[in-house]
C-alpha cells in the first residue's frame, strides 16, 4: 500500500499531503518542511486514535462501505486552540479527506476499502493513525 507522507511549515504551519516521492525536500516560507511522524506526541491515545465507530452503509457498485469515523475513545475536544483538523480513509485506490473545524463533533463518515488506513491530523497534537 502506498505510504502518506505529511509535511508541516515550522514558519507559517502549512500542510502538505507527499502523493507522490519524487524528491526528498519540501520547503515552505524559505524554511525545509518537516515530516511529520504518526502517533509520536505527548498527546493522549485515547482522545487521537481514529477508530470506526459503526457501519453507515455499502456501496455495491464500488465494493465499499461507509463508516462513521471517530477520534478517540474519549472524544477529542473541538475548540478554538484545540481540534481535529481533519479525518482521512487512505487506501491505494482512493484518498477521502474529510475537514472538520472548532465546535464540530469529531467525527465524520468516510468511504473505507478493505485495505484503508485511517488517519487524523490535531492541530495541537500532530497526525495519527489506525
């Protein structure tokens, strides 16, 4: 399966999605972007680990199933200093990213293939995965 990659600005914080490894160096605001590395903050397990929650529907003529996505046992809070930026359902065949912002519930339903990773980005905390 193919590897996402996550870059951060240290500068201005832009995030960049690697789809495709042809160099090694990102650089934004005339600064080297940083990797960011999966599940490797201070933050706590179980209020950042994407999870599924419960099974929304099949989609027959894609051979996929939608669920509805959660961060964390604990749900994650969603304030203004502090949220779920996004959820994503990465396969080979297909990437969904679904955006979420400061109030909402963190959460979202997502198309997931058989062979699906799920991923989430915290503002504060950085990206996990499951």
């Amino acid at each position: 399966m193919k590897q996402i990659k996550v870059y951060k600005c240290t500068v201005c914080g832009n995030i960049i999605l690697k789809l495709e490894d042809k160099t090694e160096a990102l650089s934004c605001c005339d600064s080297p972007m940083i990797m960011l590395k999966v599940n490797r903050t201070d933050g706590a397990v179980e209020k950042h680990v994407p999870y599924i929650k419960e099974k929304v529907k099949d989609c027959k003529a894609t051979g996929t199933t939608i669920y509805n996505i959660q961060v964390g046992n604990i749900p994650h809070p969603m304030e203004t200093e502090h949220y779920i930026n996004w959820i994503g359902s990465f396969s080979n065949d297909a990437w969904v990213i679904k955006w979420l912002k400061p109030g909402d519930k963190p959460e979202r339903n997502l198309r997931v293939d058989p062979n699906s990773t799920l991923y989430e980005y915290c503002n504060v905390h950085g990206l996990w995965k499951k």
